[in-house]
C-alpha cells in the first residue's frame, strides 16, 4: 500500500510550464526585445521598430514587415515547443536565430501578449494574458507582424522587484538592439520611447545600408560607435579551414579603459565569449598596455556544424568544435592587420 506521506508526482499544466520556461528565456525586458527582434529578422524583416514604455516594463512593441505568420497558425505560434525554423533531425543545422519554440509562449505566461500579423490578403490577431488564449480575429494591417507585450512579469511579482530603474532597463533593451542592428546592416531599425503614450520619441534610429558587406557594415558601425571608430578602425577579412573571420578591429590608439566596445558575433548571433574576448586580448598584447582594451565588431561565421549555439537559452554562449583554431584565427589575422597598419604608419613618416 501507498503511504498518504508519500509525495505524489502529479503532471503541470501549461500555463506553470510556460512560467518555468519563461524564467530561462525572460530574465528582463531586454530579454524579450532580444527575442522578438530575432524573430523579425529570421522573418526576413528589411524594417522592424522596436517602441517601449517605461523602460520595457508597461509595453515592449515590434513591429516588422517580415513574412508574416498565417492566421490558422497564430495559435501554433504560442505553444510551446513550435517553431517554423527547424524540423528537430539535426540541433547542430541551425541557420536561424530561434529553434527552440519557446519565446512566445513564455512571454504569453509573464505578460500580456498579443500578435496581429498578416502573411497574406488578410490580417489577424491573438491575444494570451494570464495562460488563457483569445480566440483568432481578423484584424486591418499592413505586410508583417506586430508583437506586443504589455505589463510583464504581473503575474510574477517576484520577478518585478528583481528589474532595475527604468533608466536602466531602457539602456539594456538599446544595448540589445544595436548589437543585432550591427550584425544586420542591410536592415532599417528604429527604436522608440512611447512612455506617456502617442507618437513618443526615437531614441535610435540606424537606416538600412547599402553596398558591399563591408561598406554596409562600416556605415553601419560608424552609426552606432561613432564615425571616431570607423575611421580609426582596421577592416578584418580572414579565413581558415571553415572559419570566416570579418569585422573592423581599432587601432591601438583608439583603445578604451575598459571593454565595453568589444562587439562578438558568431554566426550572426551577438555572443559574450570568453574564448573570444581572451583572443581579442591576446591580439592586442604587444601593441596596447595591460589596462587599455581594443574596441571591435568582430563576426566569425562558419558552418553550423562547427559550432554549438544550444549550450543556454539566452544563447549568448557558444561551443566551438574547435577552440584553438577559432583563437589562432582572431589572434594572426588582428595581429597581422595591426602590424600592417604600424608598418604603413611609420613608412608614412619616412617617407
Ligand atoms: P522560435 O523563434 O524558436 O521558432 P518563437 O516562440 O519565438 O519560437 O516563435 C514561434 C514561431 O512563430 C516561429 O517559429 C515563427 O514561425 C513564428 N513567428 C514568431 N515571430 C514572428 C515574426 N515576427 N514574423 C513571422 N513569424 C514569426
Ligand atoms: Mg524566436
């Protein structure tokens, strides 16, 4: 016979699931925009404005003109473990921001979530607040999609007391969207502060470049770390054995006191990696002293094979098949641009 002491398992329901998951995805508002612009450009978005109201906590709005999503399968979008992106054969053939099918529904189960999207004659909407799920309704819209997300984290007020200072949500949600804007030149982003309602003010504005990659990339950071980088800075172009090293890298005289301009991208997707900044350090050794730091917007692309981008949800880290290789690559092509750069300053001289 069962003892009545003995704790019995019993299953979740939805809405608990989605708030556990929502702790891994959601930590900030931040973390939402993060998503939901990653969702815009894996839509094949050319524009996407970003609104929000008092530092993301009332209202976080992005709005794209991406592929849209089609009216039967708005509810399919806000359960769990669904997505348009990967059919689940191979974790490692990942050519997309999201995979996991996890941010809407997370966001539905912190906040007040509605999507209007319209993929082909017609708009609709649905809506998610506390779990429960409106029905879909038709809804007048133009091409793309509209993802709003009021009052989040109400049903969670433990998470509430944790966000900071409006200020300092609002520096966090920018700080996010000009990393994505940066690996995205060719796509228009507007960031927008509608606290008190209306129209509100663009606090960021970044147009779409044009050109080469590497022109667009370079118009592209001089709009966002200033045309003081983009003319101090040495354009990166190398490969080995798989691995595309591109980028614009500062010149030593250009260093910061700390390193908070250095800007890492693996596969498109913004990273913090300590490989990656201990290879930048290291590249620099001999040309900057121990507490100056390199400014960089530095892209590594390779086959999705060669890295793992499943190691958290947030996805801000990445595993390198190869480690070794991926430094030696970013420590011999800086140096080498470097010491070109050295060279052609002091025959400039000379000369
Ligand atoms: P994931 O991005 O991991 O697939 P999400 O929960 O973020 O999971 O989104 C679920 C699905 O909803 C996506 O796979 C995509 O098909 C669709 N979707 C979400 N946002 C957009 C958007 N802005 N435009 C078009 N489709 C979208
Ligand atoms: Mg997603």
């Amino acid at each position: 016979n069962i003892s009545p002491d003995l704790p019995q398992i019993r299953q979740l329901d939805d809405a608990a699931i989605n708030r556990i998951a929502a702790g891994e995805v959601v930590e900030r508002p931040a973390s939402a925009v993060k998503e939901l612009v990653e969702n815009a450009l894996d839509a094949n978005a050319r524009r996407i404005e970003v609104a929000y109201a008092d530092g993301g906590k009332t209202l976080i709005r992005v709005t794209d003109d991406g592929h849209g999503i089609a009216a039967e399968q708005l509810p399919l979008a806000l359960s769990r473990h669904a997505t348009s992106k990967i059919d689940g054969s191979d974790l490692l053939d990942i050519h997309s921001f999201g995979f996991r099918g996890e941010a809407l529904p997370s966001l539905g189960a912190v906040g007040r979530l509605t999507i209007r999207s319209r993929a082909g004659a017609e708009g609709a909407q649905i809506a998610v607040a506390g779990g429960l799920t409106q029905p879909v309704k038709p809804t007048a819209l133009s091409q793309g999609t509209v993802v709003e997300l009021r009052d989040l984290f109400y049903a969670t007020p433990a998470r509430l007391k944790f966000l900071r200072s409006d200020r300092a949500e609002t520096q966090a949600i920018t700080d996010v969207v000009k990393r994505l804007a940066m690996a995205e030149p060719f796509v228009g982003f507007t960031l927008r502060d509608v606290s008190g309602g209306g129209e509100g003010r663009v606090t960021f504005r970044a147009d779409p470049e044009s050109g080469d990659l590497f022109d667009a990339l370079h118009g592209r950071l001089a709009r966002i770390l200033g045309n003081d980088f983009a003319d101090n800075s040495l354009k990166i172009d190398a490969e080995r054995e798989g691995f595309h090293l591109t980028g614009y890298a500062a010149l030593p005289t250009y260093s910061r006191g700390s390193a908070l301009a250095q800007y890492l991208f693996v596969n498109g997707r913004p990273v913090r990696d300590k490989l990656l900044y201990g290879a930048l350090r290291g590249a620099y050794a001999d040309f900057l002293s121990r507490d100056r730091h390199p400014a960089a917007a530095l892209f590594i692309d390779c086959d999705p094979h060669l890295v793992d981008v499943n190691v958290h949800p947030a996805k801000s880290e990445v595993r390198f098949r190869e480690p070794g290789l991926v430094r030696g690559l970013i420590v011999s092509a800086l140096r080498h641009a470097l010491a070109d750069a050295g060279h052609r300053a002091s025959t400039t001289v000379a000369g």
